[in-house]
C-alpha cells in the first residue's frame, strides 16, 4: 500500500485506494478489454489469472522464476500455463506486468 501513498503523494492519483484494490480494478477492465477484442479464456485459464494477478498485487510483478512457486508449482507451474495460454503466454503475463502495477 506505500505505493499508493506514494502516488497519492505526488499528484499522480487522486483517490487513495489500496493497491490491492487498484490491481483489483485494473485486472477487470483488463478482462472486460480482452473480452471485447474477441478473447475469451476458459474457466481454467480465469483461474490461473487471477493467481496471476493476486501474486502481481502482492510482489509487483510476476516473472516466469516465480512459476516454480506455490501456488503455480504445485498446479504445474509454467509448463502448465503455456499448456494453457498457448504462444500467447508471454504477451499475456507482460500484459498483466504492465497494465496491473503501472
């Protein structure tokens, strides 16, 4: 939350929410922009975002090392989500990386 103190801070937010709550925010208009481009994911791949975006709201990022931790290890770490997102995986989590934290 320091982050947003901070950007609240210096101008660059009007409203001090949480950050939690902005990555919260960001990720569903993030779902609601890909839905509209005509992406849809499957229930599955709906879950493995959210631990996507639950891991970035709390480490500010998520790189592929951070598949071989709980709890993407124990689901099959990154193997399973390139079984799940395909060639794409990797626009994906730069995506998520930059439309969450920035």
């Amino acid at each position: 939350d320091i982050i947003s103190l901070v950007k609240y801070a210096a101008g660059q937010s009007e409203v001090l929410n949480s950050f939690a709550e902005t990555v919260d925010e960001r990720f569903n208009n993030w779902l609601v922009t890909q839905q509209r481009t005509g992406r849809v994911f499957s229930e599955e791949q709906i879950k493995w975002l959210k631990m996507i975006k639950e891991h970035i709201a709390t480490s500010l990022e998520m790189s592929m090392e951070d598949f071989e931790l709980a709890p993407f290890y124990e689901k099959g770490g990154s193997v399973k989500a390139f079984q799940l997102f395909g060639n794409d995986f990797k626009n994906i989590l730069y995506q998520l990386n930059d439309t969450l934290v920035i």
